[in-house]
C-alpha cells in the first residue's frame, strides 16, 4: 500500500524525531508478558490480536532550508512523485523564511496542503495567507504543538488532499467522457450530413427530432427552424405516406415507399427576403424504426426517414430501355437490310437483261427477232411507246437508289471502334442520304421537302475518325435541325446549309439551319445529359449529349452551337488531323 508523502522543512533539527515518531513510527513488538496475557484471555469468537500496534503511517522528508526542499519538490515532480503535505517552520536562518519557502513550493505545486509551524506571533496570520495564497489548502501550526494535534491534521489534510486528487481524476475522466461523446455526435453528425440522402428524425407521433444538410438544401429550410414540427407540416407532400412513418416506429418494422413523387414548394429566406421554391423529385424512401432508452427505462419509439432522389437513375434506366431498344431495331434492320440485298440484286440484274435483250443494236436480238418474224426495232418502238422502256430504266434507278441505302444501312448498323482515314464529303454525303429516307412516324418533317445546300473543300484531306459514329453524329444534328424547322411559316421554307472545310490542324464540318434558334440559356445546357425542349415522349435528351461525347472522348475533338433566336443555328464539329 502506498503511503502518502510529507514534507518536513525546518532548521531545528530535534523537532525531526518528533515528527518521526508522531506520524511514523517505528513498529513496536509486544512484550512476552503481554503475548502470555492475550494468550490465556483470548476467546474463540474473537480474532487474534496482531503481533504489532500500527498507526498511521507516512513518507517523510526532512530538510534544514527551504531552497533544499523547494529543489526537492521541483525534481520530484519530474517524476511525478507529489507531497500531499509540507509542515514548515517559518524561520529558518541564515537562508529562506518559511513564508518564501511555502510561496516558492506553491508556485510549482498548487495542490499541496502547507501548515507553516512558528514559536512566535510576530508575523499575523492574515499577513501569511496574503502572501501564501490559497487559504484553502493552508493551516498555521503553534510549537510546542500536541502530538494528537500533529496526528489530526496530518490525517486531515493527507485525506482531503488524497480526495481531491481523485475528484481531480474523476473530474478528468467525466470531461474526457463528455469530449468523446461530443467528438462521437460531431462525427455522427458529420457522417448524416455527408450522405447524398436526406435524413429526417422524427418520433412516434410525427415531430421532427433531425434534419440533416440534404434536407436543408433541397428545401431551403434550416434545422431550427422544423426541430419539434409535424412533419405534415412542413412536407405536406409526405402526407400520403404518414401510416408508414406510424407503423416503422409503433411496430418497430422498416417500411418502403418506391418511385414516389416528392412535389415540394415552399417558402425559403433568400437574401432577407422571402421567396418561392419549388422543386418535383422522383425518390425512394425507406423509413427506419429506432427505439431511444429513457432514464425511466423505458423505450421511447422514433423513426428515421431516408428519401432518395432516383430520378437522374429512372432517366438514366429509361435512355439504357430505349438505346437497348434501338439497338434490336438496328440488329433488325441490318438482318432485313442483308434479307432484302438479295432479291433486290436480282431485280437490278434482270432489269438489265431486259434492257440488253430488246435492244436494236444488239445482233442476236435481230437474229431472235428475224426467226419470229418480226423486226426488232419495230418491237423496241412499240415498248418506247407505250412507256415500258420506261419503267424498266425507273426499275433500274429505284433498285440503284434502294441498294446504296442498303449499303448505308449495313455500314451504319456496323459499330467498329476502329479509326482509319475517311473521306469526310462522301461520309456527309452518305449520313444526308440516310436522313433523307428517315421515317418520321409522326411525318412532322420530311428531309425531302428541304433546301440542303453543300459547300465542300475538294483540296481537304480525309480525316481519321470511327466512320459509324461519326455518321451517327451529323444524323443526329440534321435531326435536330429538321425537328427546329417542322414548324416555319408560310412561305419560309426550311432550308440546311452544310460545309466541310480545313481549318489549321483540324477536319470542320458546319450544319446550319434558318429555324428559329436557341437562347443563350438553352446553348449553355444543349450538351447536357437528359436536357430536352421537346415534349414528353418526343426526345430522351441524349441525341447531343452523346455526340458531344462522341466528338470530345473518341475523338479528342471539338463541338460547339452559335445561334441566335430568329437567326437560325449554327453546330460546328472539329476533328484533329493525325493520331488521337
């Protein structure tokens, strides 16, 4: 067990062995005598006596002066070996008095019980707490003082020392608890706001108990102000789901809401003043039980609300449903494409022989002829006149016509990720051709109906590029311009202007159209993904989205709009020359 340290500063020397012997003295052994008499007078229901008397025992430290002791203190407390009491004589010649002495001791250790001991009165005492200091943890002490007195206060202040320093612990440990747990909330807090979801707390009967960031920002409402509100309140638009929040607190069972329509508008404080705020999110919530303990013992129902925005993802789903539509219509198309070049080489290939087999020039038609008794050219008159001729050469064209679409059908469907050098004016040329066959199934617009102007550079060299997908993006911009002019007035006939040419170190092509323009807020969006000005149902918003993507990540070019309204559009793409 360990025993508490007192210091002893005084120059009389002789009081030393007082002290030892009042505060710790030596044991004492029991005399034969008295053994025998413990012996003889000892009861079974007893305990033994001890072999030694005991009383209360300290460390005790013994210095003549007081700048030894205060140097003592001083390299003890390096090792943290703290006196819980110091008894000093106040004078002390020819070094430091005890009143410097206890100020010196005080300065390093404020904890230290000090009883200055003097013989004399020439020194008031409210003269020796002004210059100690600390009158709480001092005591004044008259020699020749009783050994009982002596013991008393060595007991009281070593004990009241002792329990200070453990409320001093205590007091540590509860300050250090209470920083964690504030640092633990801080960090939780920290967690919950940084979630990309909104969070809401609210107990068994409705009332908002958390609000985190997410929330904050998507309504513009700050935590304080929605703390202990109905949350009908302040979401009305939560309404709908309010026996779900009842049941997941109440029956302590996780409920979910999916692909709800979260329609917010509210007021919002914006800059002093109030202002609308409206916002419309498609959102999963899930709505979690949570059961808080009270100091009753008892449990306390809540439930926290998770609301999802997933409407980027249902948009996203839906581009994925259509692109994965679209490519089973290409994979279609391109087996229709293969199925219908078959029999459409053979109408080409017979119509041809029809023509060469009634020509006049042709010898073997005349021998032919000769035998039947007939003349060729009269055969061949006859057929001009009643237009067959004609129709044979129409027959000829449409199937030409027919084929080159097909071939442009079956070199579009083919998705190579390949670069090689193309001849950009025959590309252009081809996507225009596919455009201009395009079926519109609500015939809104007819590539056929407008003015398409082409101005190329015969001197540009071919451009490397993934001829597919280059074609994929000029279809798309003649799309979009034809869908802008579906609606020109009368006498305005839509008209598309289209020019390749070189400019430094780069491939350009330009798509104009005289429609009706885009704002300059709209230009600013038109690449975004899912942005569209087309009604529901007419656009997905990824047409230009994908050939920005096209046009910058595959072929570290440039695409870029200039319009004005009531001026027309102007899409410009630029494609490095050489290796991307």
């Amino acid at each position: 067990m360990n025993r508490e340290r007192v210091l002893i500063v005084d120059d009389d020397q002789e009081l030393w062995t007082a002290y030892q012997t009042v505060l710790a003295p030596k044991p004492v052994p029991k005399t034969e005598l008295k053994q025998l008499l413990d012996m003889f007078s000892s009861d079974d229901g007893l305990d033994k006596a001890d072999d030694y008397t005991h009383s209360e025992d300290y460390e005790l430290s013994f210095f003549a002066q007081g700048k030894e002791a205060f140097e003592h203190i001083l390299e003890e407390k390096s090792s943290c070996r703290m006196y819980a009491v110091a008894f000093i004589d106040v004078r002390m010649p020819p070094g430091w008095d005890g009143i410097k002495t206890a100020q010196k001791i005080r300065a390093i250790d404020p904890e230290i019980e000090i009883v200055i001991v003097t013989a004399y009165t020439d020194v008031p005492r409210s003269q020796i707490v002004r210059d100690i200091g600390a009158p709480d943890k001092l005591l004044y002490l008259r020699k020749p003082f009783d050994n009982e007195e002596l013991t008393q206060i060595a007991l009281q202040l070593t004990t009241k020392w002792k329990l200070y320093k453990q409320e001093r612990q205590q007091r540590h440990d509860i300050e250090k608890l209470l920083y964690e747990n504030q640092q633990g909330r801080h960090y939780l807090s920290g967690i919950i706001d940084s979630m990309p979801s909104m969070l809401i707390g609210v107990t068994g009967e409705g009332y908002i108990t958390h609000w985190n960031t997410q929330a904050e920002e998507f309504t513009g409402i700050p935590y304080e102000a929605v703390l202990n509100q109905p949350i009908e309140i302040v979401l009305p638009a939560l309404k709908g789901i309010n026996h779900l929040i009842y049941h997941a607190a109440i029956r302590s069972t996780v409920e979910k809401k999916e692909k709800f329509s979260f329609d917010y508008k509210g007021k919002i404080l914006k800059n002093g003043q109030n202002a609308s705020k409206k916002k419309s999110i498609l959102c999963d919530i899930i709505i979690y039980p949570l059961s808080i303990s009270e100091e009753n013992n008892t449990l306390k129902s809540s439930a926290i609300i998770r609301i999802d925005d997933i409407s980027e993802k249902v948009r996203l789903e839906e581009a994925l449903l259509q692109s994965d539509k679209m490519l089973t219509v290409g994979g279609l198309a391109a087996g229709m494409a293969h199925e219908i070049n078959t029999p459409l080489g053979s109408i080409i290939q017979n119509a041809q022989v029809i023509a060469n087999r009634i020509a006049p020039d042709n010898k073997k038609n005349q021998q032919q002829a000769d035998a039947c008794g007939t003349d060729i050219k009269n055969i061949y008159d006859y057929l001009l006149q009643r237009g067959i001729i004609q129709l044979l050469s129409g027959i000829r064209e449409c199937g030409s016509q027919t084929s080159k679409l097909v071939k442009g059908m079956l070199s579009f469907s083919h998705q190579s990720s390949a670069t090689v050098k193309e001849n950009l004016a025959e590309l252009v040329d081809e996507a225009i051709h596919l455009s201009m066959n395009d079926y519109d199934m609500q015939k809104t617009y007819r590539f056929r109906d407008f003015d398409i102007e082409t101005d190329y550079d015969s001197s540009m060299p071919p451009a490397t590029c993934i001829r597919s997908k280059i074609e994929q993006v000029i279809m798309n911009l003649l799309k979009n311009a034809a869908q802008s002019m579906q609606n020109m007035p009368a006498g305005h006939k839509p008209a598309l202007h289209i020019k390749l040419f070189k400019q430094d170190s780069f491939a350009c092509l330009e798509i104009k159209d005289n429609g009706p323009g885009i704002s300059e807020e709209i230009q600013k969006r038109i690449f975004d993904p899912f942005f569209t000005t087309k009604d529901v149902g007419v656009g997905t918003g990824l047409g230009l989205s994908l050939s920005y993507f096209i046009v910058t990540e595959n072929h570290n070019g440039y695409i870029s709009v200039n319009s004005k309204p009531g001026k027309g559009t102007c899409f410009k793409i630029q494609l490095p020359y050489g290796d991307r």
